[in-house]
C-alpha cells in the first residue's frame, strides 16, 4: 500500500536515487538512453522545492518510491518532474502524486498543471494523456522558457511537448 505526503527535510537525501532509478527505463529507449546516466536534481534543489511546500512523496512502508516537484506559474501548477523508481511504476504512484499536486493547484486558485515531456515515449505523454493531459499548440511564456532550457540542455525540440490538464 502506498501513502502519499509532502516531503520533509528527512526524506530528502532518497530523492536523487529514485530520479536514477526511474531514469533508467530510458535505457530501453535507443534514442535517449543516454538520460539513464545522466545527473539527477540535486539535494540542494530538492530542499529548495520542500521548503515552498512543493514537493510530495509516494511511501511504501514509509520509504520514498516516488516524487513529484512543482512550481507555480501564473495560472497553473507546472510539474517539475515525477519520478518513481523503476520497481514501482505501473502502480499508480504516479497518478496519485499528479492528483496530490491537482489538490494543492485547486486550493492555490490555480486553472490547471502544466508540464512538458516526451512526444513518443509511451511513459511520457501518452501517460498523461491517459490521466486527461491535452498537449498545447500555443505555449505561455513559463512554458516556453522551459522548453528552450530543455533545448539548451540537448533535448531535441521536435520531441518534447507541452501538456495541459484543466482543473
């Protein structure tokens, strides 16, 4: 069974080891296996995400399996990212997460999340569209400096996508 919360300082230094772990699923992708070697988000950073409140596990017996990261836009809660160790995907850890981020965007008086990912990796946006994630053709500012900062960082533009889930 699996439990759901915001992170604390002491759940912190597991974080980067689930992100590794997840990433590499990547590894049967030919195209973008090199994302399973490649860094994770840091402590420092996923402290700096904890201390905004946004930040959320998935526990199984009290250990972190799962995180997801956000940052609020201005009318939308962006997913930084989601990330569940490779032993624990296809659970619903995930969907969990997106809808205890769905919660704190409604309480915020936030319209909807927002996150970009890839077009054709079938955990990528066919997951979300799963979960009702409609990709965008007209992208805001946030999300079009975040997909330049994906493409600064060698991801291909043409195989990332923006998507939107009205709240």
């Amino acid at each position: 069974m699996l439990n759901f919360r915001l992170t604390t300082d002491k759940d912190i230094a597991a974080l980067p080891a689930i992100e590794r772990a997840a990433g590499q699923r990547f590894s049967e992708w030919p195209a973008l296996a090199w994302l399973a070697d490649s860094p994770v988000i840091s402590v420092g950073e996923h402290r700096r995400y904890a201390e905004k409140g946004m930040s959320w596990l998935a526990l199984a017996e009290e250990k972190p399996v799962g995180f997801i990261l956000a940052e609020v836009h201005p009318s939308s809660l962006f997913i930084v990212e989601l990330s569940v160790h490779l032993d624990w995907q296809g659970k619903g850890a995930g969907r969990q997460l997106i809808s205890c981020v769905a919660d704190t965007a409604r309480t915020l008086g936030l319209t909807s999340l927002t996150l970009t990912t890839f077009r054709d990796v079938p955990w990528n946006a066919p997951f979300y569209a799963r979960l009702g994630f409609e990709m965008i053709a007209v992208l805001t500012p946030e999300l079009h400096q975040k997909r330049e900062e994906e493409t600064a960082h060698g991801l291909a533009y043409e195989s990332r996508c923006a998507m939107r889930l009205p709240l």
